[in-house]
C-alpha cells in the first residue's frame, strides 16, 4: 500500500465535541469544543483547548472553572449552534431554551437538558499557539440515570456521537468489546 501524505493539521482520531459551560449568572455563555480530553485518572484530570479570540475564553480566564455538557445525538443542532454564534451577539441558554441548573461545587451553571455533566476547576494553563489549553480538575460528574448500570456509563445505551475532521459521526449503540477482553 502506497499511502499519501496529508497535512500534519489534519485530525483523523475520533474528538468528543462537547458544549462547554463557562462564566456565571448573567454572563454564561456555552461553546462547543472538540479539543477535549481525559489526561490523568488520579486526580482525574481533562484538558481543553480554547482561541483567545473567542468570547468564552475571557470568562474562562476570569473564573478558572467550566462545565463540560455532553449531549446525546437528538441534541446535534445546539451542539452544532453553540459552536457558530458567539456569546458576544446571542444568547445561546434563551436561542436554544436551554435551562441552567446549579453544579454542586462550581459556581458555573451546568446544562440541564444534556445528560451528561462534569463540573472542573482549572488548575493550570499552557499558551500553546493558536489555543490556549487548560487542565481542568474534574470535581463533579453527574448523569442521567437511564445511561449508568453500575456506577458506570452503560455501552448499551450510549446514544453519542463522535467528531473527525469536520464531520459528527455517530456511535452505533453497543460496546464491540471491553478493555481487557483479551485477558480473559
Ligand atoms: C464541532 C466544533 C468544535 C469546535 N472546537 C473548538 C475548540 O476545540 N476550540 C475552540 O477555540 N473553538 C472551537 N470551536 C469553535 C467555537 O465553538 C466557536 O467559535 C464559537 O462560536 C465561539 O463561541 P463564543 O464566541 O461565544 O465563545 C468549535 C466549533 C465546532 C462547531
């Protein structure tokens, strides 16, 4: 096989696409990220990365928390929304009639429609060119109880979808296998 060489800037690894949460009261505003990702499992730590052009990163900055909501595929369109409006021109909870609900620790409001919600406190920050990406400290997670058996995610009835290279793509229900299967 004789393969092509495509641009270093090109993606080809599945993304989540999350709506992020970010300020408090009046000035929430929600943006929709892909570069989001676990990094560390004690303390359990993600990092996001975020333009300092972007409305959302000012109030990331002034606060050092944010909220990432997760949605399902039913909510694509304000997944696909919050990422091409700003907060500087709409506001996305009364466009969307999304509900702010109270985090048990941030004072960042979560959504409440989205299933899946994990509050974070940032600890620390690293300029790296066009984005600015911060590790932020998972100190809350909460979900909807139909998708959790166990204590955990239920693979069986993940309704997500997955972003590559512009494209949302999504999740058959099912896991294929557990990690591990080839222990057993
Ligand atoms: C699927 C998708 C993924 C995105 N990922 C990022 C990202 O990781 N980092 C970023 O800075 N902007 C990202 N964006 C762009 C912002 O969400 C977009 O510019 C948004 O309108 C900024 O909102 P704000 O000005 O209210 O902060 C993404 C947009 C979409 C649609």
């Amino acid at each position: 096989m004789k393969k092509v060489t495509l641009s270093e800037k090109l993606t080809v690894f599945p993304m989540p696409a999350a709506v992020l949460s970010v300020g408090t009261g009046e000035e929430a505003n929600l943006i929709t990220l892909a570069y989001v990702g676990k990094v560390c499992l004690k303390p359990p730590i993600v990092v996001i990365s975020i333009q300092p052009k972007r409305h959302s990163y000012h109030l990331i900055e002034k606060h050092s928390e944010f909220v990432i909501n997760y949605p399902t595929v039913e909510q694509l369109k304000e997944l696909d929304y919050c990422g091409t409006r700003s907060g500087r021109n709409v506001n996305k909870w009364k466009e969307l009639n999304l509900t702010k609900e109270n985090g048990s620790i941030v004072q960042v409001p979560m959504i409440k429609e989205f299933p899946w919600n994990m509050e974070c406190k940032v600890i620390n920050r690293l300029e790296l060119g066009s984005h600015v990406c911060y590790f932020g400290e998972v100190v809350a997670t909460h979900s909807d109880p139909k998708y959790v058996k166990n204590d955990n995610l239920d693979p069986n009835k993940f309704n997500f979808f997955a972003y590559i290279s512009g494209n949302y793509i999504g999740l058959k229900k099912g896991a294929i296998e557990k990690h591990g299967f080839t222990e057993e």
